[in-house]
C-alpha cells in the first residue's frame, strides 16, 4: 500500500487499500470521531468533486432524486455524506464556490441560490452526496422542477417527518476540517464515488468505511443508472439522465427557463 499523502492516484490500489487510505485520510482530518448533523442548505459541491464545472453537478440527476423522494418518501439508507467545514468568510476566495455559484445562475429557475453559508456563517463543502444534498435544497426552498409546473417539490417536506428532520436538524455525515488538502479532498470523492465498485459503505454509527459481503441480503444491488452516476462526469450525467427521464436538451440549454417560467406565471 502506498501511504505517501503526495500521492494520492488510487489506480494501483487494491479494494483493501482503497478503504484502508479512505480511512486514514478521514480520521486524520475530521473535526469529530463521529458524525455531525448538517443542514443541506449549508453546503456546497467541493471544487475537487469529480472536477469540471460547478463540482461535477448535474441539475437533471439532482432534480431526479428530489422526484423519487417526493413519490417514494425519505431515504433512511442513503449514503453518509462527506464534507469539508468551510467558513463563511472564505467563501469569496473558494474557486469551487465561484464556480458553483455562475452554475446557479445560469439554472437560476431551477437551482436554489447559492448561498452556502444559510445564515449560519459555516459553510460545507461537498466530497460525497453531492446530489442528495442539492435534492434536499431543492425540496426546502421548493425550487421549481425541470419536470414540469406540476411538481411540487416543497411537498415532500410536508408530508415526510424524515424530510423535515434532515432539512432542520442536518443530515448526519463525516466533516472534516477546512485545511483539508485538495489532493486528499480529490482522493476522498473518487473513493466515494467508486464504494459500489470496492464493495464498502461508511458506517452510520463510527463514520468509517467498511467492507461489505456482496452476497448479504441486505445489501441493495444498485440499478444499472445508479452505478453508472456514480463515475460519470456531470455532461455524461446529464445525458443520461436526461434520456431516463425524458427531457429536452434544447431546454437544459437554456437553464429550463421556458420551465420555469410556466412556473411563475401559476
């Protein structure tokens, strides 16, 4: 196993060492040995997070998961969240911000506007969960649906007691500190991201990554669509996502402003 922090290219790594480096890097550099409760609307995609623009975010895979816990309810089994404790001040000078918050712009009509730090003055930014913390924004904030005027994300909030809790408590996930180094912070999301593959999960009680029995029943095989979101970049997401639900190239184009302006007009 290779342990020199300079170098943190996973590709000769074997699954063991894969969740061994995981693991050291998370218990070197979080703030707390368990879990910490925090809100989505705190947060962020890191600027390391699968690279690319607004930290490989793609709206459509997003808005995707919001419409699945709007029909299907809360997710108890969702993955545990990384993230990185950011304060509010820095944010001005973070790349990965900046870039986070042109994205928001441009997808105004269907994105919450960017401000991280919710009131709070701490702000996170995101290794893993990317998508389910947005989904969660999108369904406080009831951002309009790239779906149709018909959907009412705020709903979900409404009706589910899960939904309220992570919205208002925050949602339990492993915070590291802010002088996390971007090599660790990159190293982090591409682990995250390749869990299925490696067959582990992080612990809801310790924060740890642990080996998973692929042939434990209670394991949920993930759909062909899952895993592949998982690895894609977020223009390749965003495809795919688009052919699974139907939507209009020309209208991501233009940030869906042809949708949400139906919205508005309601």
């Amino acid at each position: 196993m290779n342990t020199n922090d300079d170098d943190d290219d996973d590709d000769d790594d074997d699954d063991d060492d894969v969740v061994e480096r995981l693991n050291a890097h998370l218990t070197r550099w979080r703030v707390d040995d368990g879990l910490v409760r925090v809100r989505p609307s705190s947060t962020f995609p890191d600027g390391t997070n699968r690279g690319g623009v607004a930290g490989g975010i793609s709206i459509e895979h997003a808005h995707g998961i919001a419409l699945d816990i709007l029909k299907r309810g809360f997710d108890v089994d969702h993955d545990v969240p990384v993230v990185v404790r950011t304060r509010g001040e820095v944010l001005a000078s973070d790349e990965g911000y900046g870039r986070w918050r042109a994205f928001a712009r441009a997808n105004e009509g269907v994105t919450p506007r960017a401000n991280a730090e919710g009131g709070t003055g701490r702000a996170h930014a995101t290794l893993g969960s990317s998508h389910f913390m947005l989904a969660m924004k999108l369904i406080e904030f009831d951002v309009g649906s790239v779906f149709g005027r018909g959907i009412r994300y705020g709903e979900a909030k409404q009706r589910d007691a899960g939904v309220r809790e992570a919205i208002e408590l925050g949602v339990p996930s492993v915070v590291l500190r802010e002088e996390t180094p971007a090599r660790v912070r990159r190293y982090i999301s591409v682990a995250l991201n390749r869990s299925e593959d490696v067959g582990f999960k992080l612990c809801r009680e310790m924060g740890v990554a642990l080996r998973i029995s692929r042939d434990r029943e209670s394991v949920r095989e993930l759909t062909v669509f899952e895993a592949l979101s998982r690895t894609l970049d977020a223009e390749e997401l965003s495809s795919l996502a688009r052919i699974k639900y139907g939507l209009n190239l020309d209208d991501a184009e233009s940030g869906y402003v042809a949708v949400s302006a139906m919205r508005s007009r309601l």
